[in-house]
C-alpha cells in the first residue's frame, strides 16, 4: 500500500499518510480507501456517525465499519482524510481465505467510548494491551508525575484536557520514562502544539491522538513504528 499526500489546510503541510489496516474477520487485511486528491477537512467536532466509515473487504465482500482515517498535523490540526464512499452491491471473489490460514496479527482493536477522563485512560490502557503489553495498571489517584498507566517496560500519560498537548508534558514524560529506564507514550484528545510534536519526534517519544470513539491514532512516527511493532 503506497502513501497519498496530505496537505494541512491551516499551515499548508504537506506530508505522506498511509491508511491504518485492519484484520477483517475472514483474516484478511482491510485499509480504507482513501480518496486520491479530496482536500483533509479539520476536526472541529465529533459525532458518532463522522467517527466511523464504512468499509468492504476486497478478499470476502463483507462491509465493516472502521474507524474514519485522521492524521494528526504538527502544527496541531487534526484532520479528516476523505474515504472512497462503498457503493451498494458488487460481486464476492470467487475464493474467501480461511481464518485458519490467513494472517491476522492481532485481533480488531475494540474501542471504549470516551465520555469522562477516566474513560480516556480506561481506552488507553485496552490499546496498549491490544499492542501486547501485559499487566497493564492504572494509578488510583493520578499522582504528581501525572503517569497514568503502567505496563512491563512502558509508562503513559493520558491528556484528556481540551487544551492541546505542550512540549513541556512531553518533555517531563521522557525524563520521568529515562529515569526509569521505561518506554514513555503520550495519549490526548486534543492534539499536540507544534513544538510538542517536533520535541516528541527527536526524543523518539510516541504521540497518539484519541476521539471520543476511543480509538487512538498515531501522531508521530515513534508511534507508527510502536503500531507496527507492538510490545
């Protein structure tokens, strides 16, 4: 699957995205289509219906509904990125894989609707043990090092404020991860400020965005590699 560039409507970015995949449940591999040349629209708000799309697998015919493809723009615009519209009918391939037989690296991540901060961190420990960390525990009252989660390994801080993440957060959170000698990720809803995600990008730490769906999405390659690779 090749990359189609993005250009950020509010600081005029232009950069690659790649759509996340997903495991169909007949074992194949399901990407969005997104739509080649459709200007990104900027999240303003959200809503249920915008939060999700739906897409067909081109292995077995059957229409999911998976969350809508968004990237996280360093200037702090999180934006939408156009999908192909999944036309009514169409023809069934011939062969449909086996579950048995076709790679499924990890099950459909199930997410947690977010309504409350405690509900943020309650998504963000289920993906980060979707990404394989074992054991992962939240703290009982958020203590001074604003850690939120622990796991084997990793520590993660969930910023479910409306005020975009600083560089100062990610910042404290490396040197309390460093001290530990533990991965430090960074999850929040609003989004990053700019030098935030610049800060984070040469400290090599993960940034994920959240919706209120509660599916977090990359904002950061340490957070693409950490996708591909899992715990």
């Amino acid at each position: 699957m090749e990359s189609v560039p993005v250009r950020c409507p509010a600081c005029r970015l232009d950069q690659p995205y790649l759509a996340p995949v997903y495991p169909c449940p007949c074992g194949s591999p399901t990407s969005p289509p997104i739509l080649p040349g459709a200007p990104p629209q900027p999240v303003t708000h959200r809503s249920w219906n915008d939060d999700w799309v739906t897409v067909r697998c081109l292995a077995c015919g059957r229409h999911d509904e998976w969350p809508q493809p968004e990237l996280c723009c360093p200037c702090g615009t999180v934006l939408r990125i156009p999908v192909r519209p999944v036309v009514p009918g169409g023809t069934l391939p011939s062969h449909i894989p086996s579950p048995r037989t076709a790679p499924a690296p990890r099950p459909p991540f199930r997410p947690t609707t977010i309504r409350t901060g405690r509900d943020a961190v309650t998504a963000a420990a289920a993906y980060l043990t979707w990404l394989g960390y074992r054991d992962v525990v939240r703290s009982a009252e958020r203590p001074s090092s604003r850690i939120d989660l622990r796991a084997a390994g990793l520590i993660a801080q969930v910023d479910s404020t409306t005020r975009l993440t600083a560089r100062r957060d990610v910042e404290c959170l490396w040197l309390y991860a460093l001290n530990s000698s533990v991965t430090g990720v960074l999850f929040s809803l609003a989004g990053y400020a700019p030098d935030a995600g610049a800060r984070a990008d040469g400290l090599r730490v993960p940034l994920f965005v959240m919706d209120l769906t509660g599916t977090p999405q990359p904002a950061n390659s340490p957070a693409d590699e950490l996708l591909s690779t899992g715990a």
